[in-house]
C-alpha cells in the first residue's frame, strides 16, 4: 500500500491558491538508513513515509549551494494548483525548478522560514516512487 495523501487532507484556500499539506523537510547531521544523494546541491534525503505526514530528512554537504534557511530550518511543502500565484510577492531562495519530472517547486522565505510549494500532475506515489528510485527525477541523476 502506497501513500495516499488525501487520507490526510490538510488543505486550505488562500488568495486564489489552494494548499495541501504534502511533507515537513528536517535538516540533519546525522548519517539515515536509505538516503540517496543529489549531487547538484550537495544533499542527502531520506524519506520516512510512515507517520501522518510524511518527513523528508535532508543532510547537507559544508559546500551545498541550497539557501542557509534551508540547510538549517525545517520547512513545510505544500502541494498548489497554481505556482506562480503562490510564489508571486515572496522572496524565492530556491527555483522554481523540476527536481523530479512533472514536479515543479519552488521554495520562499516566509519570515524566516523556508516554505516549499509544489505543483504536480503526479500522485503521491509515482511523486515518492520517482524520489526514492531516481527514475525521471533529474536532482538525482
């Protein structure tokens, strides 16, 4: 049994956009079971699946060129059915790009703190299939 993030339905509506709660990103420094690595920003990830939410666990190399709020404070993703309107007035620290194919994000600085939005197509689990092989997800090739 895959993932089913409408088990767990966390959204809102805001200014035209809507959010649904999608994964809490955690910076460590410690070593996890299943990380695999993206080169390109010098980063590790492992994903943890069982909780009500899911957890991306991100491990940063000293030289990783990602944004500092992100190296160092948790973040929250949402899923958004329109990116442009959800990053519009924000400051982006990272994006918007496509880690991942037919996944867009971007990440702002919320007062502070690092919020990711995500606007995809793609289920839950061909979006956690794809992070966890590296198949059609151009961040880990």
């Amino acid at each position: 049994m895959g993932y089913d993030a409408t088990t767990y339905n966390f959204g809102m509506r805001r200014e035209g956009v809507t959010y649904t709660l999608h994964h809490i990103g955690i910076p460590t420094e410690n070593p996890l079971a299943g990380e695999r690595y993206a080169a390109k920003v010098g980063m590790y990830t492992a994903d943890d699946l069982t909780g009500p939410v899911p957890i991306q666990w991100h491990r940063f190399e000293p030289t990783s060129p990602l944004h500092p709020l992100l190296r160092t404070q948790p973040h929250v993703a949402y899923k958004v059915d329109d990116l442009a309107a959800a990053i519009a007035g924000h400051t982006v620290i990272l994006g918007p790009y496509e880690p991942i194919d037919d996944y867009r994000v971007a990440v702002i600085d919320n007062a502070g703190v690092p919020v990711e939005f995500i606007e995809t197509t793609l289920s839950d689990d061909e979006i956690w299939g794809r992070a966890r092989t590296g198949q059609k997800a151009a961040l880990y090739r």
